[in-house]
C-alpha cells in the first residue's frame, strides 16, 4: 500500500507544497526527490512517477517550485533555472528530516528539464547518493543553437527576454506566451504537442500554460553538460533516440566522474511523462538503480 501526504517545507523564497508518497514499509525508507518538465506543475508527470517508486518502496517527494502550482513565491511561472536548484535542496534537506525517510539513502529523479536541475544539486549537494534522469533535457550553448534555430534565433530569444526583464523591473508586469500553442508563433514550443494541449494527459486547469519571457536568457545561457564531471553518484540515464536531443544525453552520459549508465529504448519525448510502456519501463529501471546504488 502506498499513501500520498500533502506537505509544505521552506524553500529559499517562500513555502513549497508538495506530495510525499509513502510506501507502507514499517521503517524508515530510501528518500527521492522527483521533478518534471520546465513550467510544469506536480501534477503533470512528477506524482505519477513519485507514486511509482513508493509503490516499489521508496519515499518519493514531488513537489511545485517557487512561483508554480500550489507553491508559494512571485513573479509566478518564470523557469528560473537557479531558483529551481535551490528549491531542490531545500526538497532534499525536507526529505532528510522527515520521519518515514532514511536520510542517509536520498537520490534524485528527474524528467525532462529537471534532469539540468537535478544533476546541478547533485553536483554540489552531497546528501544526494544517487541520481536518475529520464528523458533528459540536457544543454549547453550548441545544444541550444541546435534546437531552436542556431545562434542569430538564440540571440533573438535573449534579447526578448532583456526587454521583459527590463519592463518587469519597471512596471512589475510579466509578458507572458504561451508555453506550447499550435497557431502563436510567439509560444515557446510552438507546435501541436498534445500532451500539453490535450486535458486528459497534461492541458491540466492546474497548468497555465503560460511562459515568461524574461526566462528565455537564463534558460538558453544555462549549461548542464559542464556539470557532468562534477557529478560523483552514481548516475541513470533512461533515453530514446527519437526523444529530446539524445546528443546532448551522450555528451553528458561520456562527461560524467561517476559510475554511469544508460538504457536507450524507443518513444517520443511525450511518451515518458505519461505512456505506457515508456513509464513503467522507466520506473522500474530508475528502482533497480536506487536500489543498488543506495544501500
């Protein structure tokens, strides 16, 4: 039997809220941290795969970041890439005293563009024994020419995101698009991506579906693939081909200082946040790692 708990914890900033899903253990169990994409909210694929892992007995944490979802914080929805670290450690170090927790086993999963947020912890915060990325977001200045449009379209993007910047300053007002739209150009994924736009899978009323502007530098400037020879832990890469940017995954995977592995499979991008067989292949893995890796 598994149990979920809604619970808040300070971040930096202002107060978290989250969900911790307990596995009935009787003792204290292994603690994870589990994040998703960029923008999303808890609800969107960090509880499903938080509730996962619980089911195969280990205490899992998601949680909304600062100025996302149930959390507290202002300016609300800007992807903060520093911001979203600390919170991190701040879910961590509510992990660690949590009853339920054995806090000398933590570890770490992220989906998507969490896995940046999760190796940049990882990389600084001891506390965390093991790490697991699952369809892996990982970039660096190459690997963001390559995806949206090379260097003229990323300085475009940041000169965008310095004039928003500079009227929130001002005024205090966010210029918001819409994260994924299939007729604004201005959206930041502009296409017809139904996970995000379909209410039975991710068009949730719980995710706004809104991007703001001024996080297009801090976004496209960050890069994860130098944290790579930072990270001791043990280290999962979950992966596909004809999901998000598989180079910037091997460069990250060939980077690491650690004992490093990886699993190719198959599916889209999409398919890991919600599919099966993508999700239960993926948990399964990601079990199997914190279980030989966090002992």
């Amino acid at each position: 039997m598994t149990t979920q708990q809604k619970v808040t914890f300070a971040g930096g900033e202002a107060t978290l809220t989250g969900n911790l899903f307990l596995p009935d253990t009787g003792a204290p169990a292994p603690g994870i941290v589990v994040a998703g994409t960029w923008t999303s909210v808890k609800e969107l694929m960090a509880d499903r795969y938080a509730e996962r892992l619980a089911d195969r007995g280990y205490a899992a944490l998601s949680f909304d970041f600062t100025g996302f979802g149930e959390s507290g914080g202002e300016p609300r929805d800007v992807e903060d890439p520093a911001r979203k670290v600390r919170d991190i450690h701040h879910a961590v170090t509510f992990l660690a005293s949590h009853p339920s927790v054995d806090a000398g086993r933590l570890g770490a999963l992220g989906i998507c563009a969490a896995a940046m947020y999760m190796a940049d912890n990882a990389a600084h915060d001891p506390r965390v024994g093991s790490l697991a990325l699952v369809a892996p977001w990982l970039h660096d200045a190459a690997v963001c020419e390559d995806a949206y449009g090379g260097a003229d379209a990323v300085a475009q993007r940041i000169t965008l995101a310095r004039k928003a910047r500079a009227r929130f300053e001002e005024t205090g007002e966010v210029e918001y698009v819409p994260v994924v739209s299939a007729t604004d150009a201005r959206a930041a994924m502009p296409y017809d991506i139904d996970f995000y736009l379909n209410p039975a899978r991710g068009g949730i009323p719980a995710w706004p579906n809104r991007f703001a502007v001024m996080a297009w530098e801090g976004w496209l400037t960050y890069d994860s693939i130098a944290l790579a020879p930072l990270i001791t832990q043990p280290t999962l890469l979950v992966h596909s081909e004809d999901a998000a940017i598989p180079d910037g995954a091997r460069r990250f995977h060939a980077g690491l200082a650690g004992p490093r592995d990886i699993l190719w499979t198959e599916g889209v991008q999409f398919d890991f946040y919600d599919q099966d067989p993508q999700v239960t292949l993926a948990a399964d893995t990601v079990a199997l790692h914190f279980g030989r890796t966090l002992r």
